[in-house]
C-alpha cells in the first residue's frame, strides 16, 4: 500500500494545479453551458455542435471536470455525504454528456448511422437524443428505443455500463465510508 502514496500525491497536486489556474471553473461553466443548451436551447445546440473546435473544447471540458472530480472521490476524504453527493451528480453529468458526445462523433463521422432509433416513440433528434442514450446507458437502464449501431457504439456502449456501474460503487463505498467514520467518532 505504501508504494502508492508518492503516485497519489503527485496526482492529488496535478489536480489542485488545475483547480488554482482557474482551468477546473472554466470547465465546470462549459458543462454546465452545454448541459443547459441540451435541456433549453435545441437550435444552439445544433450550432455548437457542427463546429469541431467547439466539440473539442466542450469535450476536453467534460473529460478534464470528470478527471478531477474522480480523482477527488478516490483520493481525497470526503467532508460529508452532501458533498459527495454534489461530486457525484457533477461526475456523472460530464461522463453522461461525454459519452454522448463520442456518440454524437460516431453517428457523424466515424461509423454513420452510429445509433438507430425507433420511429414509435417520435421524431428522432440525434443532437439531443444521443445524450438521451448515453444516460440511459449509463444507468444500465436501456428502454430500447435507441440503440447502438457499429463496433464502436457498440464498445462505448458497454464501456459506458460498466464505467456507470463501477462509479455508482465507489460513491456507495465512499458514503458508506463516511457514515462510518462520523458513528466511530
């Protein structure tokens, strides 16, 4: 166990880094921006998302806030079990809408048509439906009105399942953890 200490410290002070140059702020208001623009602003979401250098700075938002906020839930203790809860919807939400826009990257350029809907339910709207498919995937939920299309949708799919099951124990763990901690003391 010892052995892993000097590589948690370096990991730990990689992240306080990001937090004191403003990068991780910066991040948070992006995913919140883009998660807003999915819920409210269908036509902006639309433009933002035809404009790769946009992809890419939202999609290195969500992976940069999704590294910290994870590196923060293993290594750190956390100061209660609402703040680990506060940790835990942000994580989520950046992993949801990150995996979503790999999907949105996959139904337009990797492998068309990426994801196939069933026309039962509505009119399709890929911009929005694929962050749809990403949270249902993450829960391990899978209605089966949208489902995966190609190898790699079929990858990032099951990649997705476990990620979101493999966290949802580790918040579990961690407040379990916690609740501990505080009956000891």
């Amino acid at each position: 166990m010892r052995r892993l200490r000097p590589h948690t410290d370096k990991i730990l002070e990689l992240t306080k880094r990001l937090e004191r140059k403003g990068l991780y702020l910066i991040a948070r208001m992006i995913v919140l921006l883009f998660l807003g623009s999915i819920l409210f602003f269908p036509e902006e979401l639309k433009v933002m998302l035809t404009v790769p250098t946009l992809l890419g700075v939202i999609l290195f938002a969500n992976i940069l806030l999704a590294i910290v906020l994870l590196t923060d839930l293993l290594y750190s203790q956390q100061k209660s079990v609402g703040a680990l809860a506060v940790k835990y919807i942000y994580l989520t939400t950046c992993l949801i809408l990150a995996y979503g826009l790999f999907y949105y990257i996959d139904a337009n350029f990797l492998q068309p048509p990426g994801i196939y809907w069933s026309t039962q339910y509505g009119t399709p709207s890929l911009e929005r439906d694929v962050f749809y498919f990403s949270g249902t995937t993450y829960f391990t939920i899978g209605y089966g009105d949208i489902l995966p299309v190609g190898i790699y949708a079929h990858t990032a799919a099951v990649v997705e399942a476990f990620t979101g099951s493999l966290i949802n124990l580790v918040v579990l763990g961690k407040a379990f953890q916690n609740m501990a901690a505080k009956n000891s003391s």
